[in-house]
C-alpha cells in the first residue's frame, strides 16, 4: 500500500506591472523578478524547481536514433561490435551484412519513412504522460535535427532528410499539454575530438568548446525544450564540460529560463549530488523518501532503451509491473520516465502503444492519486491533509484493509468505485 496527499497546484504569479515604475523596470530588465545565478554549484543548486514537474508526475522516454536500424542488442550496439568486440554483435555483423560495413553505414538506412509526429503525439496523449523527452542525441553522435555542428551526421542530412525534434516539438505543443524535453549526450564514444581530449586527460578542451557545448546552446535556442535531460560524462569531469558556465547561461538568459528543469547528470561527480534534480543511476527506485525531487528513468524492455527486433514477449514489462513501478516512484516522491524505443522506420510497437495506452486508462481511473499529490506524512509532518490516497496493486486475501496510520470517521470516510485505490478522510 502506498499513501499519498492531495496539493494544489501551486499558483505562479508574475511581478507585478501595475505601476508604470515598475513596467518600466521590468522593460529594461530581461530577467524580471527570476533571480541570477553563479556559475558555481553552490549558486545553481539553491535554484527552486519550477513547481510544475512535481506536479506532473509521469513521463515518457524516447530513445530513437541510428541505433534503431540494427535494433539488436542495445542502443550501445556500436560500443559493444566496435570497442568491446561483444560476440553476440561481432557474429550479428558478420552474418547479416558484407565485409567493411561499418556503423556510418547504418545512417542512411534510418529512413522514419512511417514517422507521423501527430500520431506519436496523439499517442502520448493516450498514455497519460505529462511530459515527454526525446533523445536529441545519443552517444553515437548521430543528432535527430540539423546541427550546423554536427555535419553529415544528423537526421536532415542522412536518412530521413527531416528535422525530427522539429516536428515532434510542434506536434506536442499543438496537440497536447504535454511538456516538451530533449536527451542530449554530453560525449560520443568515437569523435576524433573527444578522443585527443581523453588521451590528454581532458586538460585539452576541444570536443566540448567545438561540438558539445555549441549543440546545446542551439537547441535550447531553437527549440526551447522545458527539459534538459543531460547524459554520458565520458569520465571527464564538469568542469571540462563547463557545465556551471552552461547552466548559470540557461537559468539566467535563456528563453527558457524560468521553467526549465534539469537533470543531474553534468559531469563525473554530479549525478545524486548536483542539479536540477536526481536521476542518481538508471532505474533508480530507492523505495523510500528522499529530501531531493528525484526521477525514475526506467524501461518498458527490461534489456534496453532502444528498439531490439530480437526482443521476447517476456523481456517487456506488464502493465502491472508498471504501474507499481508508477506508484512506488510516486510514493516517494519522485517521478516517472517511462522508456520506449520507435523502430527506425518510425514506428512505436504496437506493444508500446498497448502499454502506454493501458497506463492512460489506469490514470484516467486513478490519476486523482497520482497528480498533483505529495508523499504523506514523512516528508512533511506539519501537512494535514484532508484526503489521504492509499493505493493498493492486489485486494487483500481475507477481504479487509487494515491502514495502520489514517484516522477514519465513521460515514465520512470514502472508498473508490475501483479496485486498484480508495481514498480516506483524515481527522
């Protein structure tokens, strides 16, 4: 059982421009009444979260890139065939494709002919989500827009001759209300510039001044995602990313700069400690409360983030498992990102959609629970709430639910229609 407490949402009221002293302040000055931040993790970290992600609760993950078109293994399928020299993917290569095939091969073969942006969106839509994050790029390098800085390799160029994140951009924002976020991988596992760097113990700077660090200015200019979902260290430190020089220009003078959420993902040492907020390690569930706004980025396919054609029935979660998964991460505290990976042609699985589908007739239920809650009690003992959520996944075998903590009253506590949570008025 898991308990949970209604909040409202949280009003955000501009400053106020009622006098013409004021209006004129604010005129001259871009940031208004948002407060400036240092490029130091002491100045950044004491940044509020913008309240609407911990009101949103659930997201949805997209891992999509050229990865998708040999769709076997994992998204790391170049590191594994290439660096590791996995078997399973050196004889998947030598069997399925000629001599001298190499990973570059694989882009013009990302066609997303199928790729319907509306669709995708009218399925996130269905699925209950409340934000949604795509992977601008992965680290093959390989980005889903035109960047001017990666050339050649990215999705206007090669394979679908479309800007993706684009198209999915606009499709969310005029289709629903859900919040539009961007993955974007910090280092790319064979970039000549990263490379040099590495070989010099990153007291070279190239690959960031150059590649990494001019993409997410232009995509945060561009497209003005609401998160920015930061990946792949490459065991190099944030101070060679300039990650505090970065962040401080996003909260400050960014066109996004008042809602923008981010991860804590910005160099080695930073996850679990700094940013916006945690994601601490892959499927991080710590099952109990933690005093920082967290986030389970999780997958649907147990083995992996981007589409396996070899995948079975039972490497996929059921419905079930993921709305414990939803519950438990809500419980305390935290949110939900829920992964699936589009083929390459670009379509979701019908085994996605299903799933996602079945989560938004789940919240459609029970998302009065979920929503908008807060953990009780232990996060906050001075709130007494008047509604205290239990969510229960299996009826109780004797027919009896027994709520060691809740006060009920007699007539005035109230029991759901359904199965899967019931609610109780607190003394």
């Amino acid at each position: 059982m898991y308990g949970l407490v209604s909040a409202s949402l949280q009003a955000s009221f501009p400053c106020s421009a009622t006098m013409l002293l004021l209006l004129l302040f604010l005129l001259l000055s871009p940031q208004g009444c948002s407060a400036r931040y240092d490029p130091t993790w002491e100045s950044l970290d004491s940044r509020p979260l913008p309240t609407w992600f911990d009101e949103v609760k659930f997201g949805i993950f997209i891992h999509w890139g050229v990865f998708s078109v040999p769709s076997f293994g994992s998204e790391w399928f170049w590191w594994y065939w290439q660096k590791e020299k996995r078997q399973p993917y050196v004889k998947f290569m030598e069997t399925n494709y000629p001599p001298g095939f190499s990973y570059e091969d694989f882009g013009p073969l990302f066609t997303a002919e199928f790729f319907d942006a509306n669709q995708w969106a009218d399925i996130l839509k269905a699925s209950g989500a409340k934000y949604v994050v795509l992977t601008s790029k992965h680290h093959e390098g390989f980005t889903l827009w035109g960047s001017k800085y990666s050339w050649n390799w990215n999705a206007v160029s090669v394979g679908p001759k479309r800007d993706i994140v684009a198209e999915l951009a606009t499709s969310i924002r005029n289709k629903t209300d859900l919040h539009f976020g961007l993955y974007h991988s910090l280092f790319e596992w064979f970039n000549p510039l990263f490379l040099y760097d590495a070989s010099n113990v990153f007291k070279t700077r190239q690959f960031p001044t150059a590649k990494s660090l001019p993409e997410l200015y232009e995509i945060v200019t561009k497209y003005q995602p609401e998160i920015l979902w930061s990946d792949g260290n490459g065991n190099a430190p944030d101070t060679y990313w300039n990650s505090t020089g970065f962040l401080a220009w996003l909260y400050n003078d960014s066109p996004v700069r008042d809602t923008v959420v981010t991860n804590d993902r910005w160099g080695v040492g930073s996850i679990c400690k700094h940013g916006g907020y945690y994601t601490c390690s892959d499927r991080y569930n710590p099952g109990h409360l933690l005093p920082h706004k967290w986030e389970n980025c999780m997958t649907i396919d147990k083995w992996s983030w981007g589409y396996r054609r070899n995948a079975q029935l039972s490497d996929y979660l059921t419905t079930e498992e993921l709305i414990k998964q939803l519950v438990e991460t809500v419980s305390c505290g935290g949110n939900l990102l829920m992964n699936i990976g589009p083929t390459h042609d670009g379509r979701i699985d019908v085994i996605f959609q299903e799933r996602l589908r079945q989560m938004g007739d789940w919240l459609r239920v029970n998302g009065e629970a979920i929503y908008g809650t807060k953990p009780w009690r232990t996060q906050n003992d001075t709130v007494t709430p008047g509604t205290v959520y239990a969510i229960f996944l299996k009826w109780p075998i004797s027919g009896t639910l027994v709520l060691g903590d809740p006060k009920t009253i007699i007539g005035e506590t109230q029991v759901s229609d359904h199965c899967l949570f019931c609610y109780f008025c607190e003394l």
